[in-house]
C-alpha cells in the first residue's frame, strides 16, 4: 500500500512538473533561457568532471602532464555550446507575441517532456540506466527529433502556419517596427525558419520523392536543438518522480 501511494505521488509530481515547466516556458520564455542555461553548465561542470575518470585510458596511450587540461577544455567548450545552444532554442522558439503558436509549442514539448521522462524511467527499472547521465549525453538527439516530428506534424495539421515568401515579405517591411522588438525578431526568426524547413521538404519531395521528404526536414530542422533543453528537464523530472517512488540508485 506504501509503495502504491508512492507511485501516486510520483506521477503527481511529474504531472505538475510538466505543466509547471511547459507554462513557464510560455509566460517567462527570457528567464526560462537563462535557467536552462545555468541548469546545463551545471550539469556539465557535474558529469563532465566525472566521465573524465573513465575517459583517460581511451584517448591517451600513455600519461600525458596536458591530458587533464585537454578533456577539462573540450568537456567545458563542449557544455558551453551546449548551454548557449538550449538557451538561444528556447528564445527562438517560446518568444514572440503569437500567443496561439507559442501555445502550440509549449503542448508539444509538454507531450515530449512526458514522454520522455515515462521511456527513461521504463529504462532506468528495466535496465538499470542512470536517468541524468543518459539525459545529458544520451538523449538531447532522439528528444529534439521527437520534438521536431511534433512540429511537422502541427504544421500538417495546420496548428501551426507555413508563412510564405510574399507574407514573409510583407511581415518584415509593413508589420516589422523600425525599431523591432525582441518578440518581433523572434517572430519573425521563426516565420523564416519555419518557411525554411517547409521549402527544404518540397525540394527533398522533388529530389527524393513525396516520402523522404518529411523525414528530410525533421532531420534538417533547427527544432531538434530544443533536444538539449527537452533533456534537462527530463533528468531533473526523473530524479524527483524516483525520490517519490523510492526507486533512487
């Protein structure tokens, strides 16, 4: 019976974290950056710090006085980017004043977080993995194309609007103030590379045929980088939900 409301609570908490990240995204889109960007770093400065234990033996022959400093800088150039790139996806993608694509979006990675957290939990019982370090290093690729799927198919859907070349036109010289905003230029960054993903199917259904070409603008889109983002929150949500239910390692 213990064990039982655990679990309860467990998946209570999960459910509230989703919704708690996903609206925040949506309401403080410029705070969110920077805590995910901070939450990244930190991260980096955790596991980077660790994997360097067992990375010595595999890139050096023999004991190096420079092999420390080397994967110290490559572990922090690599986080960094890491960090900046989560940062800069998550003002791309959640700022802007269309409230109802900012909306669309938010549903998308909420779906995303949810199932990811439920597929790296299903791991961490079934195979033993450890949930922070398979978030980082592992899953920021397979997350940021769950969520880019998720875009093509709003797209398809018609949740989300494909601007044209003429609208586009139109947005920049007769909507766009002389003076934009921060919301206006993300707005307008996602008119153009939402626009961008759309023109690279048709030419991959042209050039490869009707059915690669959804596949050719997952891949290819600039979505996938909210990928580092969609896992952060996986491994934070995971390491709360496992305290619940007493499953820690």
């Amino acid at each position: 019976m213990r064990q039982v409301i655990l679990n309860i609570l467990g998946i209570v908490a999960e459910i509230i974290m989703i919704v708690s990240i996903s609206c925040s995204l949506l309401v403080y889109p410029w705070w969110m950056a920077v805590v995910t960007t901070i939450l990244i770093i930190f991260f980096c400065c955790i596991l980077e710090c660790s994997r360097q234990k067992h990375e010595d033996s595999f890139y050096f022959v023999d004991e190096s006085r420079f092999r420390l400093f080397l994967l110290s800088l490559t572990g922090v150039t690599e986080g960094s980017a890491r960090a900046l790139a989560a940062g800069i996806a998550v003002l791309l993608t959640f700022s802007g004043n269309d409230k109802e694509r900012t909306f669309v979006l938010a549903c998308i990675f909420a779906f995303c977080l949810f199932l990811g957290t439920g597929l790296l939990r299903r791991g961490f019982y079934k195979y033993g993995m450890r949930p922070l370090r398979w978030s980082y290093f592992r899953l920021s690729f397979p997350l940021g194309l769950m969520f880019s799927s998720g875009v093509h198919i709003a797209t398809e859907l018609d949740f989300l609007a494909v601007a044209s070349l003429k609208n586009l036109a139109g947005y920049f010289f007769l909507d766009l103030s002389p003076r934009p905003t921060i919301q206006q230029m993300s707005d307008l960054a996602f008119k153009i590379r939402h626009t961008i993903d759309a023109l690279i199917a048709d030419v991959s259904g042209n050039l490869l045929g009707q059915i690669y070409a959804p596949f050719v603008a997952i891949l290819v889109s600039i979505n996938i980088l909210i990928g580092f983002v969609l896992a952060a929150y996986v491994a934070i949500i995971l390491e709360v939900v496992l305290f619940f239910e007493g499953g820690r390692r």
